[in-house]
C-alpha cells in the first residue's frame, strides 16, 4: 500500500467530516469530495439534537400500524405516499418484519452502546478547535395529556436501562408548562431529561471542515463521483466530475447518494429517504430547553437565538420536493404547545424563515451500516444513520477512522454490518 496517499471520503455531512478528521488526527492525508456543498444537506435543516434518550431505530413496535393508517393523509406526523415500486414495497415489508419488540430492543441496544461516548467525544472535538456549539440544557417532552406522558415516561425508562438518568414522575396540570417558559397552558404533563444537548448543525460542520482542513486535509466541494478504478479487489483511484483522485482507501459516506455509488462497485443496498421538515421562527418566549411535543411528533431547539420546529417523517421517494401542507402541520401541530404563535395560517409565509426539507438516509431495520464493503478490500460505507447523523456522527467517526487505519472492526460496530 502506497502510504502517502489519501483516504478519499464521499461525503461532507457530519459523519463523513468526523471520520475526516480522526483520520488526520492520526497523520493520514484525507481527501472530502462534496457533490454540493457543505452543510447543505441533512446536516444542515436538522434540529441540532445529541440526545441520548431519543437514539432509538425508526421501526419500533406499534410504527407500522400507526404508518398504515397515515396512509392518504399527508398531515399525519408519518406520511407514506402509496407506490407500486417494487423497490419501495420491498423496503416497506422489511421495516415491517423489523418493528417487534425483540428486534427494536437490539437495535436500540446496539445504538446505546455506540452512543456510550457521545458527549465526552464532543468535548474532545472542542479541544481540537471544532466549535461545536454544543449546549447541554435538557430535553422537555410536553403532552397534552397526563395519561399519554405517563406510557412515554415508562417505556424511556425501561429503555434508559442506566445508559442515561430519566426523572422518577411526570409534573402534571398547571405545573406542567412551567418547566419551559416556551410552553402553553395547553401543555398538561412533562417531564426534563437533564443533560441532553443541542447545537447549531451547520455551525458544527463548517467548523469539522476547517479543523480538517487546517490538519492537512483538502475537501473538494461541488464534485461529483463518476466511477472507480480498481485492482484486484481494491478501488485504486476514483473518478470524478474533475478528473481521478488515486487513493490508498475510500469511505462512502454519502447519505441518500450512497445507494448510486454502491451501484458503480456493484452492490446493492436497500433505502428510503425519510423526508423531515423544519423552519425558523421568532417567539416571543423562545424556549430554554430542547422540547419534543409527544403526541404530534414536533420538535423545537434554540439555534442562534431562533426556534427551529421540526418533525415529520415522510416516505414519498428520494426528492427534495417541499410540500407546504407538512410546514402547515408542523406549524398547527406546534400551537397546542406553544400557544398561538401565528392566528391564521395565511400568516405563515411572513413568519417562518429557512423552510427546509431533507432525505434523511433509512434502512429498514433503523440501523446504520457501518462497515467493510465485501469484495472491496479498501471500500468502507457509512450511512443510514437516519435522524441520529450529529448524535452518532463523533462515535461512528472515530470507530470508522479505526477500522480504516487497522483493518480490524471495533466491537462497537458489529451489529451495523452490510449483510445483516
């Protein structure tokens, strides 16, 4: 192996630009190759969460169910458009097979433990410079009933299993809006899961690139991939848009882009992209916590003195339509917490700013790979980290940089094999 020259990485979201940058920590020249540009992908329109207590797979028991009867209505907090793709149908019935109780229990093990580190990883990157941003005021989850708060507060629980602390109750009736000066009196039960953090997403890329680059790492942005040379089993060079860039290994860490250039080497791989939405708002009470709106599915961060709402999943293919019928739901579903924000919602062009939608990478089983392609010794793929990308971008990064540099795959990352 020709040691000087780069590990090419396909990718410069969060998880590709954190690879990037373990791997330059440890001397190893790095080549970035963006198709667009830099935090303008699902790294960017996100809610900024590194939430512990939210890292769990899509398909969890009762997911299905409540998908089926989404079907039609695209208002519902998860909209799958109907589709005779075969494709598509395939990927449908696999996620069913994969919502039990048994499976999601793995897989949300598997992510906990990955996960173990998240937080004093994200303290070593700002020892490295990266101005991640990270806050660390907690997460709210407010309801509109007591008894639907209760049956959430029990199953994170049962799921925490010592990984993080949940509080022992709900705070019920007039107390409970007061957890959060953002919150309504509509709100009727919450309850604080201390320590959970959020950032500014695309502050924390922008800055992932400039540690990288100023450790010796060059990223090419606006450059597309067109194909790879390879030699007995290994990929010796890959071409792009702007000529060949011979390297010693490369990472595919493309997101929804991945499937295309497996493609190229061979391989297939089966995902969707998970449609989320956001916008920007200005309230008159912004909130001082990160709140998750339990019963609609909603989220709200404080990013850059802004509330930025999200929510929604949306399986209608991988486009970047934006449907401003699933703004409006958002903005709607986010009144019965935040009180009215806006009256009518002929309102909701002057008041939101930065309306976004992105293709966030799903597997069936919720999982990430993480991992060695088969048949390509010096091919390595990471994607499908789905609405956990920032959370799980430290840890995979720095597991993934160790399985380049070794060759040997980190126990961690056993259960996030291609072929599973």
């Amino acid at each position: 192996m020709t040691t000087d020259l780069p590990v090419l990485i396909v990718g410069g979201g969060v998880v590709g630009l954190c690879a990037a940058h373990y791997l330059t920590a440890a001397g190893v020249p790095v080549v970035v190759a963006e198709r667009s540009s830099l935090a303008s992908g699902a790294s960017w329109g996100n809610a900024g969460w590194v939430c512990l207590s939210h890292s769990t797979p899509v398909p969890a028991p009762g997911v299905a169910r409540y998908g089926l009867r989404s079907l039609g209505r695209p208002d519902s907090p998860l909209y799958i458009r109907p589709s005779a793709d075969p494709g598509f149908l395939t990927w449908l019935w696999r996620f069913w097979r994969n919502s039990g109780e048994s499976t999601f229990r793995r897989g949300y093990a598997a992510l906990a433990e990955l996960n173990r580190p998240t937080f004093d990883l994200f303290d070593e990157l700002a020892d490295a410079g990266v101005d991640t941003t990270l806050q660390r005021p907690g997460l709210v989850h407010a309801f509109l009933s007591e008894s639907a708060a209760r049956h959430h507060l029990q199953v994170q629980q049962v799921m925490a299993a010592g990984h993080y602390d949940m509080p022992d109750d709900v705070v019920v009736g007039d107390d409970a809006h007061k957890l959060d000066p953002a919150l309504s009196p509509g709100v009727r039960a919450a309850y604080l899961v201390r320590g959970e953090g959020v950032l500014d997403p695309r502050r924390l890329v922008e800055s992932l690139g400039d540690v990288v680059r100023k450790a010796g790492g060059r990223i090419h942005e606006h450059i597309e991939v067109t194909g790879f040379r390879t030699t007995g089993g290994r990929v010796a060079a890959v071409r792009t848009s702007t000529g060949e860039i011979a390297c010693r290994s490369v990472v595919i860490a493309a997101g929804m882009w991945s499937p295309r250039l497996l493609r190229l080497l061979g391989l297939r791989l089966t995902m969707q992209a998970g449609k989320g939405y956001s916008f920007t708002v200005e309230l008159k009470s912004p909130p001082q916590h990160s709140l998750y709106f339990g019963d609609h599915r909603i989220v709200a961060s404080d990013i850059g003195g802004t509330t930025r709402l999200a929510g929604t999943m949306e399986l209608s293919g991988d486009n970047r339509r934006l449907n401003w019928q699933r703004i409006v739901a958002i903005a709607r579903g986010s009144r019965n917490y935040l009180g009215r924000w806006f009256d009518d919602q002929d309102d909701l062009p002057r008041l939101i700013r930065d309306p976004w939608v992105g293709g966030r990478p799903l597997l069936p089983d919720g999982l990430p790979i993480v991992d060695r392609l088969p048949g390509h010794d010096n091919v390595f793929l990471t994607t499908g980290h789905g609405m956990l990308g920032v959370t799980l971008g430290p840890a995979t990064g720095r597991a993934l940089a160790g399985f380049v540099l070794n060759g040997h795959r980190p126990a961690v990352l056993a259960p996030f094999q291609f072929n599973r």
